[in-house]
C-alpha cells in the first residue's frame, strides 16, 4: 500500500548546504541533552542494577507510575478529545480566552499546579469539604495522582489533536453529512478514524509527561510508598542517600521514555494514512 | 447489480411526488446582493453557470444546508428543507441532498468499497447489503476492481469515479455537482464526465451542476441558468442559451461555436441533414444526441468560396462586428443558401483582416472550419 504524508528524504535529493553559523549552536545544544543521559549510561552500576531496580520501593513506584500513568491518559482521552473538537469546532464566543485557559498546565510550574488542586480539593478547599461531607479524602491518595497528573498531561493531548483536527478540516464530515450521517455518527465513524494519528501521538505525549510528573504529584499528593510515590518521586528521594539507586531507577525511565519516542517517531512515519 | 437496479430494489417510498427543486435564495455580504430562484423539475439536469463571486457557491451551500442565508426557502419533493421566515432549517443529513466537489474527498481511512457503502450503512442497511450494494456501484462507475483500494493508492480520475458511486449510493433527490472535473487533468475528465453523464441519465437522477466550464454544461445539463452580479441574467434550454446569448457573461462564456446534432462517423449530422466533420473528443455512439464544438478562432473567413482543404465550409450572412481586444468577432446569421444553424456562429478575425475584406453587417461571406479543429461531444437530449 503507497502512503501518503511526510517521507524521509533518499537518495537522489540533494538539500541546500547549510550556513556554518548553524553548526556549531547545534552540536552544543545536541550535546546538552545527549551528554547527560550518556553519563547516566557511564555512571550506572551495570553489577547491581538487578538488585537496585527491584527493591520493594521501586517496584511499587514503577507499578503505580505505570497504573497511574495510564489512568491519567485514560481521563485525558476522555477529557481532552470532546475538548479538543469544541476548541476545534464549535463557533463559541471567547475561544481564544478557553485555549489560554486550557493550554495554561504548559507554562505553569506544576508545584504551583500541584497547589492550586489543593487549595480546591483539600479538606478545607471549597470541594474538598463538599466531598468530605460524602466520607471521600482526595489529597494524598493514589486518585490525587491521577488528578495531578491530568492536570498536567491533558494540554499536550488537546494541543496534538486540536491541530489534527484544523488540519483535517471540516470538509470530510460535510461529506459525511451529505451522505445522511448524523453529526453523532460522522465523528465516529469519520472524524476520529481521520484524525487517529493525531490522537495517538496525543496520548503518546501525554502519557510520557504523566510518567515524569513530579511537581504537581508531591504537592498534591505526597510521598508515600505504594500510594502516591511515582518513580520520579522516588528517585529525587533517593539522590538525597543512595545516588547507586538513584541512577539505576533514572536508566528505567530513560528506557521508557526512548520507548516511548520510538513508538511515535514510528507513528510519524507510517500513522498518516 | 446495476445502479438502477439498486434503485429500484430500495427505498420505494422514495420521495419524489413531481415537485422537484425549488429555491430561492437571497442574503447579503457587504455590497453584494444574491438574489437568485432556480427550479430543477424531477429528473432534469440544470446546469448554474456563472463567474467567480457570482454567487454559485452560497447557492450551493443554501441548499446543502451548509449555509443560513438571510432569506431562503427551499423545497425539495414536497419537503421543505429551508424557510428563513418559517425559521425551518433542516440538517444536512436529513436534506437527502448529494454533493460531489472538485476533490473526491474520499475518506482516507475507508476503502473504496467502504467509502461508498458508508452512506448506505448510514441510512441502516446491513453490513453486508451495503457491501454488496457498493460493489455494484462500483461496477456501474467502472471501478469495481478497485473496490478493496484506500484513496492513497487511486489516481484521481479513478478517486472521483469511487466519488461518484458514493453519491449516487444514497439515491438523493438532489445530486449537487461542485464543478466535478475542475480539479481532474485534461486526460481523465472527458471519461469521468462520460460516466457521470451515463449514471445520471440511466438513474434519472435530479441533478443541479454549477460550473464555469461551458462543456460541462453542454454536455451534462437540459437547462442552463446564468448567473452574474448575484442574479439570474439568463436561463433556458442550453442549446438555445448558447447558440444565442442575451447577457454579455453567457456571451462570454459561449466564446465557443457550438453545432447541435446526432453524432455520425463523420463527426455529426445537423437537424437538416447537414454534416459538420470533426472528431469525438469522448465516447459517443453515432445516431446519439452530440454537439459539434469548435473555437471562434479556428473559423476563416472569405469573400468566395474557398477551395482547399477545409472541410467544413457554410455560406453566411453577417450579423454584426463585435470587437473584442485584439480580434473582430464576426457574427453569423443564417444565409438563404446556407444551413439554418449557422445562426449565432462567431468568427474571431484580426483587425486587419477585416479591413482587407470590407466586411459589413448584412454581407455574404463563407465561414470555413478544419475537420481537425472540431471536437464533437455528447449532449443531453
């Protein structure tokens, strides 16, 4: 099957050569974020790293930043899509006033993010107190995770999808329409399918950044083991005493997140349909 | 299954009570005003042809029920789809209106098959009845080998064929061509425009055609309605609007000499049993209705009859010079001694020219066309 979309350059193609001035910045800055993780390589207790990645905190951390990571992608799709097409779609006054709003996780540090959500939900915060009326504790419970690591992750969902959805245009469901489909049925079954590749790169990014997720995590919902102790969290716990540790746990994120690239760079290249 | 087997085996509650199309239409955007009503009987094909910022596309979307114009109401089989006074506006979905554009624009996520069984599946057949439904689709487009393709891998002749059958799967009670061949190559548009002209006539579908390709409508339409300036110029069977132009757009746009005829081997037989040599530019079958089209430019023009080479050579009467930037345009009016349709021919000559030939309005002249400078084309009835 011939693809359309974006393709690599091959053979045959000859690019305009470069001005030098570019080079040099370009090595620095390359070398600014491979140098690093290259040292991490170098510095990484290869002997130990079996005994050090499965200690009963980095176990638990690994399998609740996974489950929470998932979780928090889960709402983001739930979430994030409908927000997606009305920024997208609708013709609502103040659109531009909700993107801000919506995109403000971006720029925001995520401690303050972290606050903001416990001055809402904490015991004495305006819905915290309504829910506690229902017996129901969000900070510094595994939900308040979740809830953080939403708050966080949703803007990259919503901003790759919006983007998906300008760029598809509304000219296939005008189609749709003309063929009898409902406005219910023609985003089923034409403006999700079109904009799939948007959609998983979208939850690809989002899940990486639910997985890094530090700021708004220890604000909002501490640091307990098996709780609410990600693997971020528990790595900035460890560099305090056991740097061995510390190091082993980051070369486990550092994979994820390389697999998690790989999967959309792939995606990139062979998604767009 | 043929299409209009499809058809008949479905839907026989079909809407159509003889009423056809009705709509008129008026709104404003700044200075410009649309005021425009245009009617399309059942099964007849009009076609709206007018330049850009005529208007021709808020007519189009109006009725699609894609636009809310400030005044509109529009009728189709009885049903009222819009009526801004009655503050009636039925959905797109609900209009049974089709809509083919200039790009396929099938769904790039569906295969061929998928693409034009969706609409069937949308109005509740069964998977494997739309499927099958599809196919025959496919099959009366020409196409049905393609049926398992994603658009991706279709070249676009072969995408607006799929396009095709995909509106014409849902049997609307009106099919709206968005100039259909505008963004196909010059190879693949006389065949695409062939199939187009076969379903739609087998199906007897009611079809409204904007376009700004004169062809298109001589090909396609019964009627032609003129749009210029946001109204209704001129309008009237196209033959008769061609040959003889009243608003100076419809003029323009006939900068085209137009025969009307059967097509024979030769080219094509006139009424009075006249010949004009030419060759079919698309497949037309001799003893059907075809049209003989040819540029004013490619008309000499003598004071004698010429001897030579060319093939078609008519005696007529001059009606008038137009002049037209750098060439004359000499109007025919049938001769006593020439054939009945040379009236409303154009030749466009140099200044020059007519000056060495001291020609004036009421003079006889011969009018001569090369056999290789005339296309013939079918047309509607």
């Amino acid at each position: 099957m011939t693809r359309a979309g974006p393709r690599p350059a091959r053979r045959g193609t000859v690019g305009l050569a470069l001005p030098w001035p570019v080079w040099v910045p370009a090595v620095i800055g390359f070398g600014l974020i491979a140098v690093p993780v290259a040292g991490l390589v170098v510095r990484t207790d290869w002997r130990d790293l079996a005994a050090l990645v499965t200690t009963d905190a980095a176990r638990d951390a690994l399998w609740l930043s996974l489950r929470t990571g998932l979780a928090s992608t889960v709402l983001c799709l739930l979430l994030g899509t409908p927000l997606a097409l009305v920024l997208a779609r609708s013709r609502l006054p103040g659109l531009p006033v909700l993107r801000s709003v919506v995109l403000l996780p971006l720029v925001l540090p995520p401690v303050v993010g972290g606050l903001t959500l416990l001055f809402l939900l904490g015991r004495t915060g305006p819905v915290g107190q309504w829910l506690a009326g229902f017996g129901v504790t969000v900070p510094f419970s595994t939900a308040a995770v979740v809830i953080a690591q939403t708050f966080v992750a949703m803007p990259f969902l919503v901003v790759s999808l919006e983007g998906a959805l300008r760029t598809a245009g509304e000219r296939y469901e005008v189609v749709a329409a003309t063929l009898g489909a409902s406005p219910l049925t023609a985003l089923r079954r034409v403006t999700i399918p079109v904009v799939l590749p948007g959609l998983v790169s979208g939850s690809v990014l989002a899940f990486a950044r639910a997985l890094g997720e530090f700021g708004a995590t220890i604000a909002f919902a501490g640091n307990l083991q098996g709780t609410t102790q990600t693997l971020p969290l528990l790595i900035y716990i460890q560099s305090q005493n056991d740097l061995d540790g510390a190091v082993a746990m980051s070369l486990v994120l550092v994979v994820v997140a390389v697999l998690v690239i790989v999967a959309t760079r792939t995606r990139d290249v062979s998604g767009v349909r | 299954m043929s299409l209009r087997s499809f058809r008949r085996g479905r839907l026989p509650e079909t809407r159509r009570d003889g009423t056809g199309l009705s709509a008129r239409v008026t709104t404003r955007r700044g200075d410009f005003v649309l005021d425009v009503a245009v009617d399309v009987a059942p099964g007849e094909v009009v076609a709206v042809l007018g330049p850009n910022g005529s208007g021709k596309s808020t007519l189009l979307g109006t009725l699609a029920g894609l636009h809310a114009p400030e005044g509109a109401r529009v009728t189709l089989g009885g049903r009222t789809l819009t009526d801004t006074a009655a503050g009636v506006a039925v959905p797109a979905h609900r209009r049974r209106i089709g809509l083919l554009s200039q790009q396929a624009l099938l769904f790039p996520h569906l295969s061929a098959r998928d693409n034009v069984a969706f609409g069937p599946r949308c109005a509740g057949r069964g998977r494997r009845a739309a499927a099958a439904a599809a196919l025959g689709c496919l099959a009366e487009v020409g196409v049905a080998d393609l049926a398992d393709r994603r658009p991706s891998a279709l070249s676009g002749g072969q995408a607006q064929r799929v396009a095709i059958a995909r509106a014409l799967a849902v049997e609307p009670d009106l099919l709206l061509l968005d100039e259909p061949f505008a963004a196909l190559d010059v190879d693949a548009a006389p065949a695409v425009r062939s199939v187009l002209r076969r379903v739609v006539r087998d199906t007897g579908q009611t079809t409204l055609l904007v376009t700004h390709d004169v062809l298109d409508a001589v090909v396609l339409a019964d009627r032609l309605v003129v749009l210029a300036g946001g109204r209704v110029v001129e309008q009237g069977p196209t033959a008769e609007v061609l040959a003889r132009p009243r608003s100076a757009f419809a003029a323009r746009i006939a900068g085209l000499d137009l025969v009307p005829g059967t097509a024979s081997a030769e080219g094509l037989v006139t009424p009075d049993g006249g010949s004009v040599h030419g060759t079919a530019s698309e497949a037309v079958a001799p003893g059907e209705p075809a049209v003989a089209v040819f540029a004013p430019s490619a008309v000499a023009v003598h004071r004698e009859r010429p001897g030579g080479s060319p093939r078609n050579v008519l005696p007529v009467r001059l009606a008038a010079l137009e002049p037209r930037g750098e060439v004359v345009r000499l109007r025919a009016a049938a001769s006593p001694a020439g054939p009945p349709w040379a009236d409303g021919l154009a030749a466009d000559v140099t200044p020059a020219a007519v000056a060495e030939l001291g020609v004036e309005p009421g003079d006889d002249l011969w009018f001569a066309v090369k056999a290789t400078e005339v296309s013939v084309h079918p047309r509607r009835r």
